[in-house]
C-alpha cells in the first residue's frame, strides 16, 4: 500500500547519476514542493512520459520545486537499468532533474511504490499532497488531465491538490527475487 495523503515522506540517500548523493532532506531544503518519481530506463511508460516529466521540473525549478526520479529496478534481469546506462540516459535526454539508484530497493518498499512511472508530489513539510500519474495518458496528443502540474499549481498556491490521487500507469517496479 502507497504512503497516504498527508502522511510523512520517508527520506533517503541514493547515489545520482550526477556524481552526487540524493537526498530527500538536500531536496526539499526550502523548497515549497519535492517530485519524487520511480523511474527507470527501459519502461515504455517511463519513455512515454519521460519528456513531459522533464519539462515539469524545467518549469518549475525557477519557483524552487524539485524533482527527483528514482531507478530500484534489479538490474541483473534488466541491464537496461544499470546505472551506468541510467548516467548515458540523464545526459542524452537532458535531465533537469536528479536521477537517482535504489540497488537495495528500500525507497520504492518505504513509499510503497508499484510502478515506473508512480509520483509522489510532497508539499514543503515533507508530506505527501499527491500521489499517482504525470497526467492522464501515456501518448501526449492523448493528455488533457495535468494531474502533477495541478498538483504543483496547487501547492504553489497554498492549496490541496485535486484530485490527490490518481492511478499510476507504467510498467511494474523489477523486483529482486
């Protein structure tokens, strides 16, 4: 079960494809909202959505949101997911966001995240405001609903996001047996 609205984001500390550690306190340090997202390379979904997940954290960055994607898939069965290839992914797509390795898969457990991609949008308290999808469809000419721009808007505007949940869609996370 996926951490509830209102209920406190676990934090972390994950090695970036940047060279840098990721964590959720570096994130949110006075930012009015932090998007975490678990990712992956080879996921269709993620591919699908992977653009616009971008844009929103280009836009967003000057107002001091956040955003980090969050790779926990085993790697052994899906080398596409390597970090090494996640570092090649990041600089070939420009990523304007953190991207960061799971190898021990605690983060996605701790969130309760099921899918790639799943987001989870914290408000600046470090709590969950909204939870699910980037928007309402994987194809772009498709997209009308802009849940996790609303969700930002809202929270921008010292509102609650509406709706606050939504169902993810995306490939499942590759769990380590």
């Amino acid at each position: 079960m996926s951490l509830a609205i209102g209920e406190a984001a676990p934090g972390f500390e994950l090695p970036g494809t940047d060279g840098s550690t990721v964590t959720l306190e570096g994130l949110s340090a006075e930012a009015p909202a932090v998007a975490v997202a678990f990712w992956c390379n080879h996921c269709p979904y993620v591919q699908a959505w992977e653009d616009r997940f971008n844009a929103i954290a280009r836009d967003y960055a000057d107002r001091g949101v956040r955003a980090v994607a969050i790779n926990a898939n085993d790697v052994g069965k899906y080398p596409a997911d390597s970090f090494e290839n996640m570092t090649a992914r990041a600089a070939e797509q420009g990523y304007a966001f953190a991207y960061a390795y799971d190898e021990s898969q605690e983060v996605p457990r701790a969130y309760g995240a099921t899918r790639t991609p799943e987001v989870f949008l914290l408000d600046g308290a470090g709590r969950v405001v909204y939870h699910g999808a980037i928007d309402d469809s994987h194809d772009p000419a498709a997209a009308h609903a802009t849940y996790l721009r609303d969700a930002i808007d809202a929270v921008l505007n010292d509102g609650a996001p509406e709706p606050a949940d939504t169902p993810p869609v995306g490939c499942t996370i590759k769990w380590r047996s």
